[in-house]
C-alpha cells in the first residue's frame, strides 16, 4: 500500500512571492522514489533592498503513511531582477568636403528588461580575450574610463572593469591599473581595488574601495568606495583627476590591467590603452 501525503507550500520571509505545487498529492511504494515541481514567483518589482525569499514545503501524511510523521523541506532563493538595455551606434555621415561631420546618435531601450534602468557612456580602451586562466567571475572582458567634474578645477575618473562571469563580492579579487600620466612610457601610479578591512585593521570585511600607489614614493592613499553590486559582472573604480597630476595641461594618460582571483591566479590583459580627460564641466554629448 503506497504511502500518501498532501503537500503544501508556506512562505517564511523575504520579499513578496507565491509558489505553485504541480501536485498536491504524493504517493510512494516501497523503494520507490518521485519528483514533485514547483514553480516560485518572485515579482521583479518586489524585491528592493532585500533580494531573498524562503518558504517550506510541508507533506502531512494521510491516515499512517510514513507512521504519522509528516516532512518538512525548505527552499530558500536570491533573486537580481535587473534591466536589458541595449544600445546601437547610428553612425553620422561625413560632412561637406572641407566641413565637420554630422552627429552620430546612440538608441538605446530596455524592451525585454524587468525593471527599469539607466546608461552609462566611456571611452573604451581594452578588449581582452577569455582565456579561462581565471575565474571567469573575475576574469576580464573589457575596460574603459569615464571622466565627470566634481569640482570646479578637478574631475572624477572612473575605471570601469568588465568581467566575463558574476561575483557574489568582489572583495575576494582585485584589480591593478597601472597609470602612466606622463607619457614617458613608466607607470607611475597602480589603482587597485582592496579589502577594505584588509587594508586598514588586516582583517577582510568585505567592502570594497580603491586606493592609489604612488610608485615613485612607494606610498599608499585610500580613494573612494568601489561599485560592484554582489552577483554582478561590472566593477567600477573611482580616483580623482588631482591625484594623477591630471590637468587640463597634461590631460592624457595610459593604463595597463592586471586581475587576479579568489584563488591568486593572475592575468594581464592584453594591450595598453590612452585616454585624454576633459577639461572640468565640459562632457560628451550623446543622445
């Protein structure tokens, strides 16, 4: 005689969500063993600040199936809605001969996304080929720089690192970005993405911030915190302009990459890249 429990499905905590049983009733004989699917919806609105959801599912057993004892399966999920925004150069035209060049346009929408969501514009300067020597949570795809005043007579540049894989923090890797800002073809500064408790007490916490290392004085200063959301692919690196030696009379600067992962493998993207910082409140314009 197989025995027979009616399944049921209780949230816990987390966000809002629902579950549906694809069956209410589950019998067994003896050796036997079944599967019971379950679908957790989890709207991409509800989840805000906190991205989890937990529940049980409950089997009570009918007459004295499983003697009497009924069973009792968590599930636990972390969801990540995010947007899907895509983007197309409409390339401008050539002008008049002797004349400039018409505008070129980005379009850019969100059609298949969850959630609504924003873009960001930088210079791209590497393209680095997978090659699995990392992980590929830490390994590189791509690096730019984005440049946006925040006073009046210095800027904000932001090194953004593209990876091939997700992280769940970014903290167990890092990222060195060595800065030539004088031309002479010697790096003169490393920006680093650190621990920041390693970094100040020895102790991992698990927040993340940049720092800078003077190389010709071998010192070290903190910069600002690092943007790398848990679970995602992008890791963006602030340091200021001013503490380059950046001005709007020695603008330019080239970078180089090394990563490395949670295990210590290294690896050095491929190529060095330029890049010309803006004057202050001056910016690319892009539609």
């Amino acid at each position: 005689m197989p025995a027979t429990s009616t399944a049921t499905a209780t949230s816990s905590g987390g966000v809002a969500h629902t579950v549906k049983l694809f069956s209410w009733i589950v019998s067994l004989d003896g050796h036997d063993s079944t599967e019971l699917r379950m679908m957790l919806n989890v709207p991409a609105a509800t989840p805000g600040a906190t991205h989890d959801a937990s529940g049980i599912i409950s089997f009570a057993p009918q007459g004295i199936a499983n003697n009497g004892v009924a069973l009792n399966l968590p599930y636990y999920v972390v969801t990540r809605a995010r947007s899907k925004a895509d983007a197309r150069l409409r390339q401008g035209e050539s002008g008049d001969e002797g004349g400039p060049a018409k505008q070129s346009s980005v379009r850019v929408d969100n059609r298949t996304g969850a959630i609504s969501g924003s873009d960001d514009f930088y210079v791209w300067g590497l393209k680095n080929p997978k090659t699995g020597t990392l992980s590929a949570a830490y390994e590189p795809r791509a690096v730019s720089v984005q440049s946006f005043p925040v006073f009046a007579t210095d800027n904000l540049l932001v090194l953004a690192v593209n990876k091939y894989g997700r992280f769940s923090n970014p903290a167990a890797g890092e990222y060195h970005i060595y800065l030539d800002v004088n031309g002479d073809g010697i790096y003169d500064f490393v920006l680093f993405l650190g621990d920041v408790g390693s970094m100040t007490t020895g102790v991992g916490n698990g927040q993340i911030a940049t720092f800078l290392l003077n190389i010709a004085k071998g010192t070290v200063t903190a910069q600002l915190p690092a943007d790398a959301p848990t679970d995602g692919s992008m890791v963006l690196m602030p340091v200021l302009s001013s503490h380059l030696g950046i001005t709007a009379q020695n603008p330019r600067l080239s970078y180089a990459v090394q990563a490395f992962d949670d295990t210590g493998a290294g690896e050095a993207v491929t190529g060095v890249a330029s890049f010309k910082d803006l004057p202050p409140r001056s910016r690319i314009r892009c539609s």
